[in-house]
C-alpha cells in the first residue's frame, strides 16, 4: 500500500479512548480508532493519525473507555441442577461433610449431569454464558468434571463445543476429568488409570478438549496420581492446568510447572519454591476469589511474591454450582482488588492479557494490537478503573467480536 492508496478496512471504530493492555499496562491511547479487516485488527492508534482508508462500516462509539474483551478462563458452566438448597443449609449450619453424606456436594452435581440430556445441558449453561457475555466477556474456558465416566464427560465437552457454535464468544474446552472420585470407583489409582487408558485417549481422539485439568488436594488426587493423569495427557499432545494449594500445601503446583502447565489455580497455599517454578516454567497464576469469598477462606494467594518473580495473575469466575456460583467476572475483578490487594490495573490484565496466556492464546488475544483478534468491549466509563469500581451495573456500551457488534444475548449461529 503506497501513501495515496487508502486503507481499505471491514469496519472502523472510532470516538472513545483505549485501554490497550499490551504488556499487561493500560498502554493508553487516547482519542483512539481501531481498523478491523476479516476479524483481526490491522490499525490502532489515534484518531489524527488515521491514514485515508475506505470501510464497509464506521462506528462512532460517542465516548468512553474501549479494551479488549474479558476473558474468563476458569469456569464450570456446564452442570445439571444447582446447589442453591446446600447453599441454605451451610447458612443454618449444617456442615459441607454432613451435606456429602447426605449425597449433597460434588456428588449431587455429578449425578444430576449425568441424568441430564444435552439439550437441558445447552439450556442451562446458555443462561450463565449469557450472563458473563452481557458483563464484557468474549471468550470463555468451560470445564468437564461434573460427569467423571467416559460418556458424561463427552457429553459435558460436546455441550462446550455447541455453545461456542451458537454464541458470539469464543469457548475453550478443558477435560477436568480428575475432578472427583465416582461412586462407581473405590480406589483412586483405579480411576486414574481408567482416566488415563480410557477417558483421555478418546477425548484426545475426538479432539474434544483443548487442554487437560485435574484437582491435586487431599480430598482429592494426590501429586503422584495427577502427575500419572498429566504423562498421558502429554504424550497425547494436550497441555495441562491444574487446581492445587486451595486447601493445603502439597506440591502439586510445583509438579504441574515441571509439566509446563498453562495455569495454576487458586493457589491460595502456594509457597516461594512453587512461585519460583511457576516463573520458570511460564505457569499463569489464577486466582479465583469467588470461591475465597463463598468458602469464607482466610488465606490469601501470595501476592507480594507472585509480583517479585513476575509471575502473570489471570483472575476468573470458577462459576460453578457450590463453591463459586459467580456470573461477573467484573464483580470478580473488584474482589480480587478488595479481597487480594490487586490494583484495577492488575485485575484487568488479569481478566484479558494474563487471562489469555492462561489458556494459551496470548499470541491472538488479550490485547489490542495490530494482527491480534478485534475482540473489545466499548464502556460507558471515565476510566478503566471503573471496571474494578463498580459492584455491577450495566456498563457495555457495545461488545465486538470478531469485528461484529453483537449484544449480549444474541445467537452467531441457529436459535
């Protein structure tokens, strides 16, 4: 393109300020535009630097604040039923183990997912993923877990996959399928094992996940049995996060970095050794303060350490239906900032840029930057430290994904 060819653009933004978030900084330009060809940005910068361009189509965004889109990378929105009744019995008192005895818990999910056909399965997790997508986000990790048998948890990941062909979000699939004994199993090595010969090489087969999880705690797998869950994985080609040091120290954060693991989550336990190979090894830490708050936990992730080694903290939801039925990921920002100590800077490269790296899409997401996905969020705010500030409210003034303007409950693809 010469100096007298103009810019031949899809579409062009323009009329409101940008905070980037390149680096992980709001890298602000102000009085901004944003050219956009097939999906992907091709021009950014101030709207007095605009060389001559044509487009298919102009917005003026009359004011506020533009960043990228949210990205939630840690959620459980796939599940039947919801535990709202357990919720009011650990208020009046009853205990978390009484409730599992009951047959309450983890339990009461897996066997109501199990029970549930995929239609009801879309139905539900179509109201919770319309919900995050109305507070900004437009991408979204969505986990197994609730299904811990070969068929469930493909029905689980199937029920992702179809939510990402009907929404305006983009959806990454993960196999959480050491999430949780099945009452089926006795012997913890015995269903690690039959994750490992069965469940994963189908998944991986079928190509239904993009990346493998697992629950490393006392109350559920130890650091032996997920490293076992995490070779197989590997040798199949499929990255690995993992939940570890939400209830106690065991290591697993450590054995998941010596994987090269996308994330680390809730990490509330973790010690400098395991930030130490978290920095080594590229580990994003992802803090989930949803569940910190509904838990009512009294252990802060290390935060002072996690800066000294530079090690990027995403933040996320962990919506799902007992420890964390949270739908804002900006209600989620603000805790992480009033709960954590996070600055509004902070939580928001959590939420985009350091969200994106957890799931291994820095390359194309989390920030605004020319070749980058033109995902952002267009709000009716006088900073970008109003998206921490503000304890709901509707703040979107217009959602683009993939260069189109889509509301918040609007299908992309079949209603």
């Amino acid at each position: 393109m010469t100096n007298d060819t103009p810019m031949k653009l899809d579409s062009l933004w323009r009329g409101a300020h940008i905070a980037t978030m390149k680096d992980g900084l709001y890298s602000v330009i102000e009085n901004a535009a944003i050219g956009v060809i097939g999906g992907r940005i091709v021009w950014i910068g101030e709207v007095q630097d605009l060389p001559d361009y044509e487009t298919q189509s102009e917005h003026d965004l009359d004011g506020g604040w533009i960043t990228p889109g949210l990205i939630d990378c840690h959620t459980h929105l796939v599940f039947g039923g919801n535990r709202a009744g357990e919720f009011e019995q650990r208020l009046n008192g009853v205990s978390y183990q009484d409730i599992a005895k009951q047959g309450g818990g983890i339990a009461s999910s897996v066997k109501a997912t199990r029970y549930a056909r995929e239609a009801e399965l879309i139905a539900s997790a179509s109201r919770r993923l319309q919900s995050l997508m109305a507070d900004g986000v437009t991408t979204v990790e969505i986990k197994s877990g609730y299904g811990l048998s070969l068929d469930s948890e493909l029905k689980m990941l199937s029920v992702a996959t179809e939510l990402g062909k009907l929404f305006p979000v983009t959806v990454k699939r993960t196999c959480l399928a050491a999430h949780a004994m099945p009452l089926e199993f006795d012997d913890k090595d015995a269903y690690i094992e039959y994750l490992c010969n069965t469940v994963l090489p189908k998944v991986a087969e079928l190509g239904m996940a993009d990346a493998v999880d697992a629950f490393c705690e006392g109350i559920a797998f130890s650091t032996e049995q997920v490293a076992r869950y995490f070779k197989t994985a590997e040798s199949l080609g499929l990255p690995v996060k993992i939940h570890a040091e939400q209830l106690s120290s065991l290591g697993g954060t450590r054995m998941a970095s010596s994987f090269k693991a996308l994330s680390a989550d809730h990490i509330e336990f973790i010690e400098e050794s395991d930030v130490q190979a978290m920095a080594v090894s590229g580990t994003v830490a992802v803090l989930l303060p949803g569940a910190f708050f509904t838990l009512k936990e009294t252990q802060r992730p290390p935060i002072a350490l996690l800066r000294q080694y530079g090690v990027p903290m995403a933040i996320a939801t962990d919506a799902n239906p007992g420890t964390s039925p949270a739908l804002s990921l900006r209600l989620m920002m603000n805790m992480a900032c009033t709960l954590f100590a996070l600055t509004p800077e902070e939580a928001l490269a959590g939420a985009t840029i350091h969200a994106a790296k957890a799931l291994g899409m820095a390359d194309t997401h989390g920030s605004l930057e020319v070749g980058k996905v033109a995902d952002f969020v267009c709000w009716d705010v006088e900073s970008p430290g109003e998206l921490s500030y503000w304890l709901g409210g509707d703040l979107v003034k217009a959602r683009v994904y993939e260069g189109r303007k889509y509301e918040g409950h609007m299908y992309k693809g079949k209603k």
